[in-house]
C-alpha cells in the first residue's frame, strides 16, 4: 500500500515536471499581437491619412475638366473583411453672402449586388442600380473649419421600390433601416478644403461575401433650403454621364 502510494506520488512529480517544462516560453517565440484573431482593418478612422496613401491598387475617381459639380475633388474607396472604407477630399464652397459653407449634408450610394438592372436608379449616374443609400442631413462639417463624425446621425436606407426608377419617382421607396453604430468618420479642413474618411459594417449593406459593390457619394450646401447638389463622384462633365465607383470585397 505504501509503496502504490510512492509510486503515485513519484508519477505526479514526473507529470508535474513536464507541464512545467511546457510552460516554459521560448524565445523563439514570437509574440502574440492578435490574441483574439480579429482581421487587421486596412484602414483606420481616425482623421490620419497615411493608411491612404500606402495602399496599393485602390479604386479612385476625379470629377472631369469643367465638372458641373465640382465640390468633390477626389474619392477613393476599399475593403476589407468587415468594412467598406471611403475617403474625399472636398472644397467648401462660396456662398456669397452666406460666407465659406459650414454644413454639408452627405450621401453614399452602393449597388451592393453590383447589379445595375436591380434596385433604384438616380440621375447623378449613368448605371446605379443601388440597394442602400447612407445619409447624413447635419453631413461631414461641424464649422467651415472642422469635420464632424457622421456616424452619430448616418441614417441608412434601403431601396424597396420598384427596380430601376429613381427614390422618389413613380414606385419608388426608401425605408430607413433600425441599425446605429455602423459607420464611423474623422477629418480635417486645410484652406477650405475638407478631407474625410469614413467606413460602414459590410453586413449592413448586405454584402458579406467575396465580389464587388459599386459606390457613389454625393455631397450639398444649404444655398438652397432642399439642399443644392455640390459635388458628386464618380463624375463625367455633367450629372448622368458615368456609373458607380466600383470596388472589390475581399
Ligand atoms: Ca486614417
Ligand atoms: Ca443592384
């Protein structure tokens, strides 16, 4: 009896060593940066625009020579596993004696299907097709000197009227959606030009799985009480001319 209890005691040291030598780091290893594995995000909100620039192959667009609205100077837009990130660069407009604009509603269209023959149509482009739109009423300045975050007022809307006519035409419909917390925004304004990143949940949008969206932003001023078209992207000369900025989900 005695001697199983040694023999016991013996195998638990044994057992006891070797755990400890497991627990043992070795300085091989590397550390562990991700403990919970979540996706790296390619970009971050966070008014610095480096992550901009050092991306590589990212879709873009400029309004064309002598643009009928040309607020909107340059868009780029990308993806990654859970976000769809857009970034403008911006001129504030002069509105005579309103002064340098201070506000600017904002809109984001996405053809989230990247079918143009389903969902509704718009006059700022050619082909839309577009499933949501995301909109800001107080938009992407907080003073003719700062950006504000729109992901405290974004509303998101979803297209269920009939396929191809515009929002507010015959058979056409929007229906605002109940998600909050899905969008974020930062940015500066620089000589009256505002630069802005702002990104929204893939899931959202309902584009969750490997493929493309295409994408078009609209921006306003207040010069008219229903709000005056002050750029759009992408953008030919005029409204219409070209389709939606198109850009891979990986
Ligand atoms: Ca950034
Ligand atoms: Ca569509």
């Amino acid at each position: 009896m005695k001697k199983t209890f040694l023999t016991i005691l013996t195998v638990i040291a044994m057992v006891s060593m070797v755990a400890a030598c497991k627990k043992t780091p070795n300085p091989n290893d590397k550390p562990n940066d991700n403990p919970n594995d979540e996706p790296a995000e390619v970009v971050t909100i966070d008014g610095n625009f480096a992550d901009w620039a050092a991306l590589k192959d990212v879709a873009s667009a400029e309004p064309g020579e002598d643009a009928a609205y040309p607020g909107l100077l340059l868009m780029k837009a990308v993806a990654d596993e859970t976000n769809i990130y857009v970034y403008f660069e911006y001129e504030l407009q002069d509105l005579g004696d309103m002064g340098i604009q201070a506000a600017a509603p904002f809109e984001i269209f996405v053809n989230s299907d990247n079918n143009a023959l389903t969902g509704g149509a718009s006059w700022l482009w050619s082909e839309v097709g577009y499933e949501y739109m995301l909109e800001s009423e107080s938009g992407f300045l907080a003073s003719a000197t700062a950006v504000r975050d729109m992901g405290e007022d974004i509303g998101l809307y979803l297209f269920d009227g009939v396929d191809g006519v515009e929002a507010w035409g015959e058979g056409g419909h929007l229906t605002q959606q109940e998600v909050t917390a899905f969008c974020e925004s930062a940015g500066t304004v620089k000589n009256n030009i505002a630069t802005v990143e702002v990104s929204f949940l893939r899931s959202v949008v309902n584009a969750t799985k490997k493929g493309t969206v295409a994408i078009g932003i609209v921006t306003y001023d207040l010069s008219d009480p229903n709000w005056h078209t002050s750029g759009v992207l992408p953008l030919g000369v005029s409204a219409g001319e070209v389709g939606l900025l198109e850009v891979t989900l990986p």
